[in-house]
C-alpha cells in the first residue's frame, strides 16, 4: 500500500525485504554482461553490503524521481521511501500535503534546488524576502542560488522575537511582487525566535501571487510546527517545504525532505536536480521507519513533547536558583532559553566561557548566545549574530528537546550547567572579595598619608 507499517519488522525481515530489492538491480545478475560507463561496479565487498548491494543510486539524469530500467530495485525502493515518507508527513500534521521526494542532500542545499527551480517561473525577480534568523545555511541557500535575500527584522514580543508582517507587506510593495522570488519563512528555530506567522505569510503570498517556501528543518518532530503549515497552506499559499532526515528521523546527515501541495510543482523541483543520487538517504529512512512503525515513530514524538515539559520546568527551577530566568517563550515548542544577565555582567568573556566549559564536560547542542557578536555572512553583515535579533535586551543559554531525547540526558545536562554556573558565582565572589580588600588596603594608605 505504499504506507508506513503500523507495527516495525524485525531486523531480518528487514534485510530480506533489501536483498529482494537488490537482486532485481542488474549488476546483481547472476549472467549479466555490463559494457557502460555505469554498471554499479563495486570492488570493496564491505561497501557492498553497507549499500546492501543497491549500488545503482536513485532516479535518472533528467529526474530525480524516474525510475531506472537496469535497477528495478532501486527504483522500487525510491518510490516506496516517498510513499512511505509522505504517509509519516500525514501522521505527524500536514494532511494535505500531496506530494513529497527524498532528496540526499542537507536543508540549505534542499532550499536552493527549490529557489532554483522558481527562477524559471519567476525570470525577472531577483529578491527574497526572508524574516531574519541567524543560522548560515538558510541563509546561504538563497546567495547559492543567486538570489538577493532581503532581511526582515523580526519583532520583540515580551521575550520572543517574531514575524514582523507590516514590514513584509511594505517591502512587497516597495520592491514590486514581479520582482520578488519568493518569501522564506522558518517553523523550527532557536529560542526565543518563535516559527514565523506562518499563516498570515500565506495569506499576503496568496493576495500578490508570490511564491513561499518554507525551512520545516527539524519541524516534522513538532505538532505545533507541522498545524502551521497545514494552516498556512489551507488559508493561504504554500508552494513547498523542506525538512531534514537527520534532524526528524535520527538517521545519518545528508539527506531532506522537499513536500508541497501541488504535485506538478513538486515534480517540477525533483526534475531540476542534475543527473542520478545517492540512494543512501533512502535507504536510510525507509529502514529507520519500518523498522519503527507508525506507532514507533508517534510513540517517540509524544516522549519527545513529555522531554520538553520536563526540561521546561526543571530548566526553571536551575535559572531561579542562580538569579536568571526561563525566557518566556510559549510559541517555540522545541527550543528554551535561559537568560545569563548575572554571567554577562561579571565580563564579556563569561558567556562564551560558558560555552566552552559545557562544551568540554561533553555536553552537546546547548547554545550561549551573547550579545552584541557581529558576523559577516557572504558580504551581509548581522548585528547581534545568533540572537536573530540587532540588539536583544539579554545575553542566554539554548537548550532544545528534540526527538530521542531521554530523562537521563536532560538530568545530566542540569547537573553539569549547574555545577559550571556555581563555579563563575564562586569565582566572581572571590574577586569582588579581592577588590574590597584592595580598596580597603588603599583607603587606608591614604589615611596614614
């Protein structure tokens, strides 16, 4: 049925679902004769068994998506991973959605393939309109494709930075809807940056007949995330979005998800990438999800929101122990912060110092974000870089529940910030302590003076 299995299979039903594949792949004949340039020749016998001898890749060189005469199995395991993949799209919150390829390259890459197949629908635009969020390869997927993203600064909501939609509307009109590719907006971010209005974007994209993809990057894992998109598309316009494997399905880096509502425009995207591709995202994926089920997968998507309620209020109970705040910001569901007011005002280096204490007692993923970092992105300079904002009222501390988070890892990350924040409290005790004895020492030099 083309459908994600309610129930995982086993690992051996697995392996023999792969090797009925492989075997209707041609370089897996017993007599076959190959004189092309492409015979799926492998001369290490260990990197045929880690493909599981599907060595042909995915698609043909006009589309992605085409199926292979000389790699039956290939082919069939391409469609079926789509399949599959698109039933999981359902289950996790977009209904609607019609379409959807696996593509085995990451997120920014995945953008730009979908930018550069507008182009041919939109010859004359040259600007996208992207509400700022700080993290490269967004950013980088628009220069890629030779596109001039325009930045929207976001707004300061109470602690949360979101879409400012006047400034969409006005730049609209100052640029001229012909002239813009499309808009870009985010779902997934990092606190306190909040998934962009979502629905009223599609709306202003539908009232002037302008493209809009949306960055989904680690969305699917997010019912809040993935309403948004379902409403955007159901009020107004969304053309495609793009989510990563890794990020949502805990497989290896390297491969997205581009899905839409207009199958023609989807296949569109899939036709534009150049010549075959590695199967191995596929691959990947579709062995993640069977071996899953459907029940599997919801299953570590209601943990993962049980994590974030969990990591919610003990992240609180740790900020007011040590005189800072959870960061108040209600529409991220997967991303926190904590601000490090206390920490930034003992010395500029504090808050990164932090970073890199953390970082040392192997605690992975947490961000500190200080403030007023400058970076330059491809000759675009960013005021406040990974704050997504110019001037953001403090500095602060990211920590996401993303899927397969467990208790442990919240417990141990708690345990070790804890201990690092008691550290530069007894640290700044001691040099205040030092600096009144100093003074003290000279006031009373002064006296006998």
């Amino acid at each position: 049925k083309g459908k994600c299995p309610e129930d995982g299979w086993d690992e051996s039903t697995i392996e023999l679902f792969l090797h009925e594949l492989a075997i209707m792949d041609s370089n897996n004949f017993l007599g076959n004769c190959g004189v092309g340039e492409r015979e799926g020749r492998v001369v290490s016998g260990l990197v045929a068994r880690r493909h599981y001898r599907l060595i042909h890749g995915i698609g043909r060189s006009g589309d992605i998506s085409a199926v292979q005469p000389k790699a039956a199995g290939s082919s069939l395991l391409n469609k079926l991973t789509n399949s599959v993949v698109l039933d999981v799209i359902k289950l996790a919150g977009v209904r609607t959605v019609t379409s959807c390829f696996v593509v085995p390259m990451a997120t920014g890459m995945s953008l730009t393939l979908c930018f550069l197949t507008l182009r041919h629908k939109r010859p004359k635009a040259k600007y996208i309109i992207w509400p700022r969020i700080d993290q490269k390869s967004c950013f980088k997927s628009m220069i890629t494709a030779g596109f001039e993203p325009v930045v929207i600064e976001n707004v300061l909501e109470g602690d949360e930075l979101r879409t400012d939609l006047k400034a969409v509307e006005a730049k609209i009109k100052s640029l001229g809807a012909e002239n813009i590719l499309c808009v870009h907006s985010t779902t997934s971010c990092f606190a306190p940056r909040v998934p962009d209005r979502l629905e009223e974007l599609a709306v202003i994209c539908a009232n002037y007949d302008i493209p809009h993809i949306v960055n989904n990057a680690y969305g699917v894992q997010s019912s809040k995330c993935m309403h948004l998109i379902q409403q955007g598309a159901r009020v107004g316009r969304i053309d495609a979005f793009v989510q990563s494997l890794d990020k949502n399905f805990m497989v290896p880096v390297g491969g997205a998800i581009i899905a839409g509502f207009n199958e023609s425009f989807i296949q569109e995207i899939s036709k534009m990438y150049p010549g075959r591709a590695s199967a191995s995202p596929s691959l990947d994926v579709l062995i993640t999800l069977l071996s899953l089920g459907a029940s599997g997968y919801k299953k570590l998507l209601k943990e993962r929101k049980e994590m974030f309620l969990y990591l919610s209020s003990e992240l609180k109970k740790l900020a007011d122990n040590h005189n800072e705040r959870l960061l108040d910001t209600p529409h991220n569901p997967i991303s926190l912060a904590m601000s490090l007011k206390n920490l930034d005002e003992t010395n500029d280096a504090a808050v990164t110092q932090l970073g890199s204490m953390l970082f040392t007692r192997q605690v992975s993923g947490a961000r500190v974000v200080p403030c007023g970092s400058v970076q330059t992105v491809n000759n675009y300079t960013f005021q406040g870089f990974m704050s997504h904002a110019n001037d953001y009222p403090c500095a602060y501390l990211n920590a996401a529940s993303a899927i397969g988070i467990k208790k442990q890892d919240v417990d141990v990350f708690l345990k070790r910030l804890d201990k690092c924040l008691k550290t530069f409290r007894k640290e700044a005790k001691q040099e205040k302590s030092i600096n009144e004895v100093s003074d003290s020492s000279t006031a009373t030099e002064q006296l006998e003076d």
